[in-house]
C-alpha cells in the first residue's frame, strides 16, 4: 500500500498505454521519464521499475552506495554508468543515478531470461525493482512480449502464439505467405530497429517512443525473406546486430536484437524491392 504522497507521485510517473489485450486484466504502464514498460494488475497503483524520486532515501538508494564504492577501481563500469545518464566524464555520479543504473541493468537481465526468437519481449514486473537494485521474488503479473509473426501482444509463457496455433484455419507460414505484412524501420535517438510485422507491431514501437523511418508493405513470404537477406547483408559487412540494450531504448525494442547505431545505412526498399510504401500511414503523411 501507498501513502497518500507516494500514491499521488506513482501515479504522475507512469502513464497507460494501452498496449494490454482487453480483458487481460493487467495495464502495460510507460514511465514518463525513462519510457520503460511496466505490468501491473488493471486496479493497482505502480511506479518504474528504474526511475528513483525525491522521496527515495535509505534502503531505494542502498544498491547505488555499493556500485559507487567500486567505481574507483572499474573505470570502464564508472564509464558505462556516465554514458547511462549523459554525464560528462569528470562529473561526479550521484549516488541516485547508481542506484538506477542498477535496476535498469538488474530489469534487462530478468526481462532476457524470457527472449526467444521470434517474439519481442515488452514488460514484466520484477520484484524488488527499484528499491533493491536486484530481483527478490519470482511472483509477479507475467512477462508480457509481442509475437513478431502477427504482432499480437501476449503474456509469455509456453512459446506458442494463441492467435497462430498450428491446425486447420490456423496462421502458420504456408497460411500466411500471401498475406499483406510490413518490414519496418523505426529510429529511437541514436538507434534504429528494422524488423516484421503488423501494423500493431510498428504501432507498439510508436507508442514506446521511437518514430517510423520507412515502413514498406508487401507479401508475407516475401518480407520474411528480405528480413534474412538484410541480417545477412548486414552481418557480412560486420555490422552488430544486437545492440547493448540501455535505459533509454524503448523497452519495446526488447533486448536489443536488430538494432544498430542510427548513422548506419539501411535502405528497406533495396532488400523488398517489390514493396509498397507505408511509411505515411504511421507518421501523418
């Protein structure tokens, strides 16, 4: 429970976004600072999993005090948390900024035990998540993710997408071949994230922050292969293709997976050359 103060300041950290199922009966909240996902139940009160206040003292900023004390000694560490929170090299690091620099570490580490291909991990709720720096308990409302084939967002559990179950009438790839699906780029400060799907898919990116670059619309069969031949024209020109996922990504670009530094040339029409221009259905153009 919450005391009146710390209730009115949960509530004026996170916002809805909506991209919970109807009848789920949880809320995917976004936090207005960092733009990290959160579930919770529908009827609860929840704050991020990262972002510390005015009000944190003590124990929520206990795990920041311990990463301090070993700074001195791990300049390459001392770096990292600078660069997490924009600091310049010689500006001392407030013990409030170690103490999120733990939990955001502390959050992609639980959220990555659930990536698996095929599906973009979202939000979860990590018990322990900010106040210990650590996850404490396994409870929790569910991890929720999207499954990249029809963009249908989901709690995450066996692996298998309940909108594409196999069988007659399903959604398996011989189903879906023909049917219209997008290959998309979207940019998120110094990072762009191609990848496939829905509309939703593109959507949920929009949501977490980021902006459309290029979405081209075209058959299923055919976006699934310019996907590969990108990852392989990528990866043959050394290009990473898993970023090292920080804070302010949007939690919807999950762990990273097909992200690259924005000042890297990637040119959708080039790999789906028979592709229709959408680009203008997500940015009002």
């Amino acid at each position: 429970m919450h005391c009146p103060p710390c209730a009115d300041l949960a509530a004026r950290q996170v916002e809805p976004t909506g991209l919970a199922p109807a009848g789920s009966g949880v809320v995917i909240h976004r936090c207005r600072r960092c733009a990290t996902l959160r579930v919770c139940r529908a009827s609860w009160r929840t704050r991020c999993h990262v972002c510390l206040d005015d009000r944190s003292a003590g124990l929520a900023l206990a795990a920041g005090e311990r990463l301090l004390a070993g700074l001195p000694a791990d300049p390459a560490l001392a770096g990292e948390v600078r660069a997490f929170a924009a600091l310049a090299p010689d500006e001392p690091v407030p013990v409030r900024v170690a103490a999120e620099f733990v939990a955001a570490h502390a959050l992609t580490a639980a959220l990555a035990r659930h990536d698996r291909e095929g599906w973009t991990v979202l939000a979860g709720d990590v018990h322990g998540l900010p106040w210990y720096g650590e996850r404490r308990q396994a409870a929790s409302h569910g991890t929720w993710g999207v499954h990249d084939a029809c963009g249908t967002v989901q709690k995450l559990g066996s692996g298998r997408c309940a909108s594409c179950a196999p069988g007659p009438g399903g959604r398996s790839f011989e189903a879906l071949r023909d049917t219209p699906y997008l290959l998309y780029l979207v940019r998120h400060r110094g990072v762009l994230k191609f990848g496939v799907g829905g509309d939703r898919r593109v959507r949920t990116h929009l949501a977490a922050g980021a902006v459309a670059v290029q979405v081209l619309q075209g058959r299923h069969a055919d976006v699934i292969a310019a996907e590969a031949d990108l990852k392989r024209h990528k990866r043959e020109a050394g290009v990473p293709l898993r970023f090292w996922r920080t804070w302010r990504m949007p939690a919807s670009f999950g762990v990273g997976t097909e992200v690259v530094r924005a000042a890297t040339p990637v040119d959708l029409a080039e790999m789906l050359p028979t592709g229709v221009d959408v680009t203008g259905r997500f940015t009002g153009r």
